[in-house]
C-alpha cells in the first residue's frame, strides 16, 4: 500500500480501497493502524478477536478492498484458478501467523508495521525509480531499466551489484532481465509498489554484501523447558539469556519419553502458552524435541524452529516451516548416522531447513585428533554466539544461507573490509592487474609474478589480510597476537590469465548457477573467500596450477583430517605454525599463497569424505566442505578451477 486508509466513504459510495493522498504524511502510526483495523474488521466479519485462514481466504476472493491491501496485483480469478496466487495468499497467512491457527489483531497489525520498518527507505528507492521512469508515467519498462543501468552506475550498482559493467552485452543484458523479471513478473512494465516490495529493506548506499540484521530485542522466544538443560547445561541457558532476545519459558510439563505418554493435554498447554507469549520462534533440546514434532503433527505451530539434538521421534520435516537442528557425532543419548540426519532435512522445504552438524575429524600423523564431534550437550554452540546466530538463522528464509553469512561476522572489521576492498568476484580482484605480453614473459624466470610496491593500497589489503584473523580464538592453538609481530619481506602479484579465465572464472559461474538452480542467491564474499594455502611446491603451483592443486588426489599422502581435497585456512597464522610452508629458507624466510577460493556451499566436513561431497539439493551437491559450521577455519574444495593463486607472501615469523 502506498498510503493510509482515511476511515471515509467514497462519494460514489464504492468500497474501494481508499489511499491518502502522497502528500500526506505515511509515518503516522494512528493512520496506519487506523487502516489495518479496518482490514482486520472485513475479515472478521463476525467481529471475533482472531481470524482463521478460511475467514482470510474468504475475504481475500470476496471483498476487494481486502485483496488490494493485502495482495496487490491480484484478482478473484488469479487467488481462485491460479496456482501461484492461491500460493501467494497461503504463504502470507504463513508469514502473518508465524506458525498460528488463528491471528489476533495484535499479530496482524505487527505484521504491517514491521513491514513499514522494512520499507524505511522508500524515500531513496523513490529517487532511484525516478532515474529509471524516463517517460514519467511510473512505469518502468524492460528498455528504461537497461539505460538506467548502462548510463547510472548509482543504479547499476542497486540493481547488478557486483557486476562487471565490462562485460560483454549480451552477459549484461541477461542479467538485467533477470532482475527485470523478478520484478515484473510476467508484465510488460513494473511501478513503483513493485519496485519496493523486490528491493524491501535494501539500502541504495549498500556495500557489495547486504547482511540482514535482525533486532534481538525484539525477538520473542518460546522454549521448552524439559530437555533444554536450564539445571544440566545451565551454559546453553546462559547463552541465550545474555544474547537478548526476549525468552519466555514452558517449565510445567513433564518428560515426554514416559512409557505411554499421552501429548494431548501437554501439548494443548504449550499451544496456550504460543498464543499468550506470541513468540517468533520456538525452541527445544533433547526430549523437548518430542513436543516440537507433536506441535507440527497437530497442527498447533508452524513456525521458525531451533531444535537442539534430533529426537528419536523426528524423522520428517513439516513443509514450508524453517527449522534449525543441531546435531553432533558424539551424541550417545540419541545416537543417530549422519546420513539419516541429511536425509531428515531433505523431507523439509528446500532451503528452509538447515542441519548444524559438529563432527570429529580424523587423526593427524601425530595421532592428535584436532577436533572432537558434539556430545549431547552440544558443546560448540555455546561457543562463538552461535546458538544465537543459528536462532536468528531460523528467522531468515534461508536457515543455511543466513548461517554462513554470520561466518564472514567472525572476521575482525578490518580484515573483512580489505577483503572487500580487494575484491570478491573474479573480475574485481583483477582490478590490480597492470597488463602484459606474454611473449616478454615467456623469457622470464617468474613468469607470472609481480611486485607489488609496499605503501600502495593493494599492499596495504593484502598484508592486512594476512596479519589479521579472527574475533575468535584459533581452535588449534596458535597465537595471534605474536602472529601480528610477523614481519612481511615481499608481495608478489599473480598474473595468469590463462588459468584465471579457463579455470577460475568457469567454476565461480558454474557454482553461481548451481546456486541459482537450488534457489540460493550466489552472494560474493559468502560463497567466495580470501583464504591462505601453505606448501613447499609454490613454484609448481604458480606455473602448472592444475597439477599443483590436486583435490582429489589430495590428503591421501597423509593424514586425510577432513577427506580428500585441497585444504584452505581462514588464518595465515595457522598455516605458519605448522609444517605447511615446508622448511624455512637459510635466512629464515618462508612463502604462504593467498588465494581467491569459490567455496559455494558448505557442509561440515569428514575423514570419510573421499571426493564425493553429501547432496544438498538432489541433483546439485555441496561445493567444499568446512572444519566447523559455527566459526569455521579450514576450507575444503574438490576442484582445482574452485582456487586462484592470487598473492605469493614472503614472511618471517
């Protein structure tokens, strides 16, 4: 809607929806609930405090006014013949009810002014909308979207993002009528409501990644009391409590795992309790779990979920519900195989269900075992703020995507703006690049190494990257604060078109759009990272990429800790405290590659991979692999077109 309903009757005495002028000021909170309140009573025509999903169907097909406020674009034959506006209607009352058979006015009219916060900056997409609508007759055709694009890079950066404006037209092209029909739809033209509701909550100034950042305090939490560890695993309780969400509490209701236990009435008081607390989300560990399933078998709640240990009587996923579960390896109380849980989360709606699985790796020569799986307590997500992070995971649309986006939050702040800065996608981190022939080069020693000059700004983000690491402390020990004490000798520039265009830029477009296939945005800087790769045969690397990183052959001279594949680390202080360098030249220098990475999607790694990563979305399969879902410090990949040997760091530590 693009204004406030004013409460008077038309002239001609129709029941048309009514708007105020533009004019009139659209942040007056009495109008706006002045407007829902009207909505609300056609609905309820009855005047009782609470919709059902029958009563909001019959006044979205019935009552035009209803269906113009609520579903725009729509008529009576689209919500009643069309598949796609009967799905329309049906994942709004999802989205109003958060899980509930029945709203109160409070929850619907919360669910419009939250979405009036999402539509803060309508002031700067409506100057951006003015650029595009070059005819002003506020709509934006197929041709106005492309010049806009082409003349404005104000507009091209809204609309593209991270897109090279150098590539070729057609490339470009296709991409804007991507955006074009997500906008439009099947129309010939979109307006300025269409507009809004695509860029909702983004920022025209924004960075090359837009995190969504979600309000902790005003996020109502119900969680089950019985198995959740208040008294056992006080931590976990703590964990949540000191992040700030809102917490309410069901204590008084017994153990579920009592030999015939009858849900009925227990589960008719935790339905209670959802409708006096409202929550956004709901939460259960261990035997609280059976309670979870109950709730989804009867219908009593169908939304956002974090479910701590996966309960015995869990084996299928509710549709259209975003479910976090949290598992470990070492669970002897409800032991259950990995891929029992994978294919738990397969029977979920894709992208809307997320297993955070925390696994043991596999024995380094020494015989250490560097990582040890989650027991029952499910120790790692008291670590790091990231049982907060997978609860605020389970209020995005995308659980898993969400998770991974916080992963770039472990960072320091500036590392991850260097990263930024230096780039993320294969075309900008090209922009250092000087130019060269390749026959003066090929009469060269270091054929495709270049110096780069200390004071300069790429100097500056590369040795910010590798002095820098994380916010958390290494699980495996080394000191980072004598890290930063490591002195640079040299940084070396690596040129290789040849791989970079035959392997790299391949492979970054292959796993964009296996992520398009899956349904997941590809958003550079989450699916790609600046990581650091140490060996003693960087010169082989350099000059004969291909053979010198060997997924699959990988690990298997050695000790395979997380399965074959070529190992990355988040942190250049890891790799140089251990063996991965090789042995030290005589004056005690060393060489570490930093290198571009298209990690696409992650899963927790395992010993027993052997080059054959789990199904993500059947046919499409994760793309690397990590040592830790929480704050992650070694990538996996399993293609040599996946790495790009981008800087060559001489150092002394």
């Amino acid at each position: 809607p693009h204004g406030y309903y004013d409460g008077a009757i038309p002239p001609d005495g129709s029941q048309r929806h009514i708007f105020l002028q533009p004019d009139q000021p659209q942040d007056d909170e009495n109008h706006m609930i002045k407007e829902v309140q009207n909505i609300f009573d056609r609905i309820c025509k009855d005047g009782g405090e609470a919709m059902s999903r029958l009563q909001f169907f019959t006044a979205l097909t019935a009552d035009p006014t209803v269906r113009t406020f609520l579903l725009p674009g729509h008529d009576r034959t689209t919500l009643m013949e069309d598949e796609d506006g009967y799905e329309a209607a049906h994942h709004l009352f999802n989205d109003i009810a958060r899980g509930r058979q029945r709203v109160h006015f409070k929850v619907f009219v919360e669910h419009f002014r939250h979405s009036k916060a999402h539509a803060s900056n309508a002031s700067e997409l409506r100057a951006v909308f003015d650029k595009l609508d070059a005819n002003r007759n506020n709509q934006i055709s197929r041709y106005e979207l492309m010049y806009a694009v082409k003349t404005d890079p104000a507009v091209a950066k809204l609309i593209l993002h991270d897109w090279d404006m150098e590539e070729g037209e057609e490339e470009l092209s296709e991409a804007v009528d991507r955006v074009f029909r997500a906008i439009a739809g099947d129309w010939n033209s979109f307006d300025f409501a269409d507009f809004v509701a695509y860029f909702r909550g983004t920022k025209t100034a924004s960075l090359e990644l837009n995190f969504e950042h979600i309000d902790r305090r005003q996020v109502r939490v119900l969680i089950i009391g019985p198995g959740f560890g208040a008294k056992i695993n006080p931590l976990q309780t703590q964990v949540v409590t000191n992040a700030g969400f809102q917490i309410a509490w069901v204590h008084d209701v017994p153990n579920p795992e009592e030999a015939q236990f009858d849900f009925l009435p227990h589960v008719s008081r935790i339905s209670r309790a959802i409708q006096e607390n409202q929550p956004d989300l709901l939460m259960a560990g261990s035997k609280g779990g059976a309670y979870c399933v109950a709730l989804w078998q009867m219908g009593y709640w169908r939304g956002p979920t974090v479910l701590i240990n996966a309960h015995p009587s869990c084996n299928s996923l509710p549709a259209d519900v975003p479910i976090v579960i949290c598992a470990g390896d070492q669970d002897q109380t409800y032991p259950r195989p990995r891929q029992e849980l994978e294919a738990m989360i397969q029977t979920g709606t894709p992208n809307m269900c997320f297993l955070y699985y925390s696994t043991t790796s596999g024995q380094l020569a020494s015989g250490h075992t560097p990582r040890v799986g989650d027991q029952h307590n499910m120790a790692t997500i008291c670590q790091f703020d990231a049982l907060p992070r997978l609860m605020e995971a389970a209020l995005s649309p995308q659980p898993e995507v969400s998770m991974m986006k916080s992963w770039r939050d472990r960072l320091t702040p500036q590392r991850a703006e260097a990263e930024g800065l230096l780039g993320h996608t294969p075309q900008k981190f090209r922009q250092f690049w000087v130019g060269f022939k390749r026959e003066h080069l090929r009469n060269q020693d270091n054929q495709f190494l270049y110096t780069v000059q200390a004071q300069t700004t790429e100097y500056k983000l590369v040795s910010t990257i590798f002095l820098s690491g994380s916010i958390d402390p290494s699980t495996y020990g080394f000191n980072q604060a004598q890290w930063e004490r490591c002195q640079i000798l040299r940084i070396q520039r690596v040129e290789n078109p040849t791989q970079e265009e035959n392997g790299t830029r391949p492979y970054f477009d292959t796993v964009k759009k296996s992520c398009a296939r899956m349904g997941v945005e590809f958003l550079p800087g989450v699916h790609t990272r600046w990581l650091f790769h140490g060996s003693s045969a960087v010169d082989s690397i350099l000059s004969n990429p291909v053979h010198g990183f060997q997924p699959l052959t990988s690990g298997s001279a050695g000790a395979a800790v997380w399965g074959r594949g070529t190992y990355f680390a988040r942190d250049a202080g890891y790799v140089a405290s251990g063996p991965f360098c090789g042995h030290p030249q005589p004056d005690g220098t060393r060489r570490m590659l930093l290198c571009y990475v298209t990690t696409g999607m992650s899963c927790a790694g395992s010993p027993q991979h052997t080059g054959i990563l789990p199904i993500r979305h059947d046919p499409h399969r994760y793309n690397s692999t990590v040592d830790s879902l929480a704050s992650p410090e070694i990538f996996i990949i399993q293609h040599p077109g996946a790495a790009y040997p981008a800087y060559v760091i001489t150092f002394r530590s």
